[in-house]
C-alpha cells in the first residue's frame, strides 16, 4: 500500500516527508490554489522534497480531450516521469485517457463518485482511479464501501490498475481501506499525523521516560549511561 501526502503546503510536505514512509504527493486545482503561488513553481519545490522516485500527481483541468492531452505532455515535460496527470472521469477525460494511454504517458482517473467511473477509468489504462471516499459520504453514500466495490471490479475484470483512494475525514476511513488491501490512499497531513496521535501512546512514553530518568538520572539515553 501507497501512502501519499493530499496537500502542496511545502513545509508540511518536507515534515511529513521527514518523519513518515510516505511515497509521493496529490494535488488538485484547489489544493494548488490554497498556497497562492504558481502552479509550476509550488509543483518544482515539491518535486524537489519528494525526489525523482516520488509520485507526484496532478491535475488537467482543461474541458476538451485535446486540452487534456496537451496539458499532460506539459506536465510530464516540467515535472518529471514519476510525476502522472489527473483526469476527470467524465466523457472528454475517457477520450483523452485513451490517447494518453497510447502515447504511453502515466495517467490516473480523478472526481470518482460511483463505481462505474472508476471502472470505466480503468478500461481506458488509468494506473489509478481516485475515488472521493469523504465527499461520497456528505452526499448520503457509503464512502469506503464504494471503494471497496470500485477496487473489487478492477481485481475481478483483471485490468491493471488500482485504488487511489483520496478524500478522508479521519484514520478509520484509511483504516478500514488499508485493510481491504487497496493500492494506495492520498491523505491530508493532519490525517496523517492522526494515524498515530492517542493520549495512551504519549502516557506510555512519558512512564518509560520518567522511570528511566529514575534509574540513571534526567536527560540521559541508552547512547550515555
């Protein structure tokens, strides 16, 4: 399983990066517009956070497939071969997937709200499909369960591709799609963090601490005493 960072705030991508075994970052117009920077400039800092190997992934936001289609060979030019465009899964994204997956450019399918588009997205060669498991819910949908239904008709049809699943309120929606065995899940940094922030972790540490302390003294470790 993937863990990827959904966030193009620079400083919280280099903490995440630096504490965590994460493998690449999301963006999407919105997140993009959230830092007030231009697009290329933010995406470039990012790239150099993450490295070559990271997965970078952005977004086309073009209404025609011939846009798209541009828009991805102008991605990939700036951005580097790990880096793959995000395309809506709407009829001109289809169109457009198709030919990218032709050109053998890297690509995955984004907006995903039902099962069919992240079917459909995934005939076309779409290494990914991203369903929005939060956004799912608020419209009165199961979220994690239209995932699990996405991901078992892509394991069932045999076409190679896999879940990105994106859109999280909290650690047990991960939780819950992580243990169904997706490829990959793109979540926010103060997700991330919640993973493993539990008041009986912090208390646990703090007796080890403290008892430590009171065996050799305050301040000192195993590398000193």
């Amino acid at each position: 399983m993937k863990l990827c960072i959904d966030d193009a705030n620079v400083e919280k991508i280099r903490r995440v990066y630096d504490l965590y075994p994460v493998d690449g970052v999301s963006t999407n117009p919105s997140i993009l517009a959230k830092t007030g920077r231009k697009p290329y400039e933010v995406l470039k800092e990012i790239r150099t956070i993450i490295g070559e190997d990271g997965e970078l992934f952005v977004q086309a936001v073009s209404p025609t497939a011939e846009g798209i289609v541009e828009e991805a060979h102008r991605i990939a030019a700036e951005l580097g071969k790990t880096t793959l465009t995000k395309i809506p899964c709407v009829p001109q994204g289809f169109k457009a997937m198709k030919q990218l997956k032709a050109e053998g450019l890297r690509f995955i399918g984004t907006a995903i709200y039902t099962p069919m588009q992240g079917l459909l997205a995934a005939k076309c060669g779409a290494e990914y499909v991203a369903p929005y498991v939060n956004r799912i819910d608020n419209m009165g949908f199961d979220g994690v369960q239209v995932s699990r239904d996405i991901h078992d008709a892509i394991v069932r049809n045999g076409l190679d591709s896999g879940l990105l699943a994106a859109s999280f309120k909290n650690s047990q929606q991960v939780l819950e799609l992580v243990k169904y065995g997706v490829k990959a899940v793109t979540v926010a940094p103060d997700v991330i963090e919640g993973l493993v922030k539990n008041a009986a972790i912090d208390a646990a540490i703090g007796q080890f601490n403290r008892d430590f302390a009171g065996l050799v003294g305050p301040g000192r470790t195993m590398a000193d005493c």
